[in-house]
C-alpha cells in the first residue's frame, strides 16, 4: 500500500524538537501497549477522537495509520458515522471529506 510520506509541516517541528517528539512517542507507544487493544483497533479510536476534535492532520494521520495496521476502507467510515450521535452531521461530514483525501492518494 502507497501511504503519502509525513507532512512537510510534521516533519519541520519533529527535526526542531526531536527531544520533544522522541517523548510524544514514547507516551504513545506505552499508551498502545497498557492494554488489549491493537493497533488497527486503536488508530481506529484515535481516528474517531481526531473527528470528533476537527483535527483535520489527525483524522488524516490515523486514517492512514489504520490502514497501515490493516483497516479496511469500510471500518474507516464506520468509525467515523458511528459518532455522529456523538458529535454531529456536520463534524462526521467534515471528517469524512478528510479521510477521502487520504483514500484517494493512495
């Protein structure tokens, strides 16, 4: 699967504050590993906590993470109307738009 590299942005402030970044990480490697879930299931969370944000990067960065870890394109949707109660019509719309940024450059 072609995934996009990571944003120039992202990249720029990753090489300026690696110490900072290097901490990011290893918070969110811990936080992966203290319980049952796997990394499909929560790029999947983190996908849906990303929409329910307007966190446009994010929804981008877990949706392709997600595929990575083996997401199907349906589990992606699903995840993002499943919150609609949740969050509203027009977040779950505006996160589907981003996600399909992502599906159409793979």
């Amino acid at each position: 699967m072609d995934i996009k590299c990571l944003p120039d942005h992202y990249s720029k402030l990753r090489a300026r504050f690696k110490d900072y970044f290097d901490a990011l990480d290893n918070l969110g490697e811990k936080a992966r590993h203290a319980g049952p879930l796997d990394d499909k299931s929560a790029h999947l969370i983190q996908l849906a906590a990303a929409a329910a944000i307007f966190s446009e990067g994010s929804v981008h960065s877990h949706a392709r993470r997600a595929l990575l870890a083996g997401a199907t394109e349906e589990e992606l949707y699903h995840t993002l109307l499943i919150i609609t109660s949740t969050v509203g019509f027009p977040t779950v719309a505006a996160a589907i738009s981003w996600l399909e940024d992502v599906l159409q450059n793979r």
